[in-house]
C-alpha cells in the first residue's frame, strides 16, 4: 500500500494550534522553542494564546502552520511516506518532513516568504475568490475575458476554483462566474492575491534566500504545485518553489497523478480537514482508497 501524506496551506490555522505537541512531546517543545530562536520572537505565545485574528497576519500565519504541520510529522511514529506533496505553504513542510531542508532553513524560508507577500498586500491591495460549480476551462475563459489582472490561482477539485488579482477584476469575475451558472462566486477573507501576478515583488527577496538554501534529495518524491509532478531533484524542487509564488497551485492534477503513481492512503498532517475534503472528492469513484488526518499527537 502506497502511502501519501500531504500538507495544508494557508488558512487551516486556529487558536491553540500544535499546543497539544508542545505540553505532551519533549521533541516537539524542542523543536518549537527552537522556533521561536530562529524567528527572534515567541510564536508559540501567538499559536497557545492568541485570537483568531492576532492569526491572520501572514508573516504569523505561514510560520504557524508550518511548525504545526512539521513538528507533528517528525513527532510522529512510523512516518515514511512513499510520496508527499503540500499546498501552496504546505509545500514547504512536506520539504522539511521529507529531510529536503533542514528544519531551520525552512522555517527561515517561510517566514521570508510570509513577510514578503505580506508587503505586497499592503502595497497592492487584491483578493480571491472560490467559484464553485464550473468547469476548470470555464473558469479560465471568465478570467481571461474581465479587465484588469485576475488568474485562477488555486485548482483545488473538479469544480472548485479560486481565482485571486485586482479587487475590481474579482468582482467583475464573480459576477460573470454567476452568470454562467456557477452554484457560489465567493469572495475569500484573505490578505491579498495569493499566486497571482501581484506576488511579483517577492519574487526578489524569496528568490535570493531559495537559491541561498541547502536543498538535497528528499527521502520520498515530492509532486510541486507548478507542475503537479514528482521529483527528487534538489535543482527542480528550488526552480518550482520560486515559481509557486505566482503560479498556480495544480491540486487537483496533484493528487491524480499520486493517486496514477499508486498512492490508496492518503494522511493529511498538519491543523485542519481541508486537504481530506478535497482528496475525497478528486478520488471520487477510486476503490480502496483510504483518507484521513492528524492534527494532534
């Protein structure tokens, strides 16, 4: 049985997040204190102790999830997975599970990255928005039809799509996705336009600190969101992890092509159901598959 463990992004965060390893695992509360050296301030009182909204801040958000999710699976009994992949964020810890940066150097990395699309969401004001209930070409076709700069940026299942740009360009979206019979054109609470052309000033900083980073083979592949393939090549995984921040993130590819290449068990570790859901209904149909998660010890 081929296992794949996968990894959540952005918004799977809540208050008291990986608490639970930090009181009940000496290697967690190792690993988390650790943390809070490498950041220069103690996340882990934001993750215990803070409100949803002290959360939300990007440059707290992608930290807190990433420590949540990597702490967990090197807390973990048994974790060898034949394949691993994560969205958006979440790639950066099925990287570090998987040994193909060291803990530190990842969590450096996030945070970088976390800081810098935190600027250009206040430089450049733009949102997302899931649009439901339409095929993927569809989606593509409304985006490319609206002025203004709006992409599909998240291609989660078969008929879900987040599409993230310009606030106007979202709405004029929106409301052509409804016109076409989409069932919901939801505009996110999120703090900008995540994946999108916007991201564009990152691309700089992140790019220096990528190239700066020891990156090795992983000990299982890992399918990266720009191409939704696997590799092991540390040259690949460095080129794909700058190209994330403005591309696509290929969910649904993702996890059909895991599930192509064998995969029946699917474990989503880190804070949150979100990936199991969207697993569940992109292997619809498939027999013998097995999902679930783990969020705490």
């Amino acid at each position: 049985m081929r296992k794949a463990f996968v990894f959540p992004g952005q918004g799977s965060q809540f208050p008291g997040m990986a608490k639970d390893l930090y009181e009940n695992s000496a290697k967690g509360r190792e690993m988390l204190e650790r943390a809070n050296e490498v950041l220069g301030f103690r996340i882990t009182d934001i993750m215990f102790e803070g409100t949803a909204e002290d959360l939300k801040a990007t440059r707290v958000t992608q930290p807190a999830i990433f420590l949540h999710s990597v702490v967990l699976a090197k807390c973990m009994e048994g974790f060898a997975p034949d394949m691993v992949a994560g969205h958006s964020l979440g790639e950066f810890s099925a990287l570090a599970a998987a040994d193909a940066i060291r803990f530190e150097d990842a969590l450096r990395l996030v945070y970088i990255r976390a800081t810098e699309m935190q600027k250009c969401c206040e430089k450049v004001p733009g949102g997302m928005a899931a649009i439901i209930g339409l095929p993927d070409e569809q989606v593509e076709q409304i985006c490319s039809s609206c002025e203004g700069i709006v992409i599909p940026a998240n291609y989660n299942c078969h008929g879900q799509v987040v599409i993230s740009g310009e606030k106007d360009a979202i709405a004029q979206a929106c409301e052509k996705a409804k016109e076409a019979g989409a069932k919901r054109a939801l505009p996110l609470q999120v703090g900008g336009a995540f994946h999108s052309p916007l991201m564009e000033p990152a691309r700089l900083e992140l790019g220096k600190a990528i190239e700066a980073t020891e990156i090795v083979e992983p000990s299982c592949p890992i399918y990266q969101n720009v191409t939704a393939k696997p590799t092991t090549d540390p040259t690949v995984i460095k080129e794909y992890l700058l190209k994330q921040l403005t591309s696509p993130v290929r969910w649904t590819a993702t996890i059909e092509n895991m599930l192509a290449d064998g995969a029946c068990y699917f474990k989503e570790v880190g804070p949150g159901t979100v990936l199991q859901g969207l697993v569940k209904r992109i292997s619809s149909g498939k027999e013998g598959i097995t999902i679930e998660g783990i969020s705490a010890l």
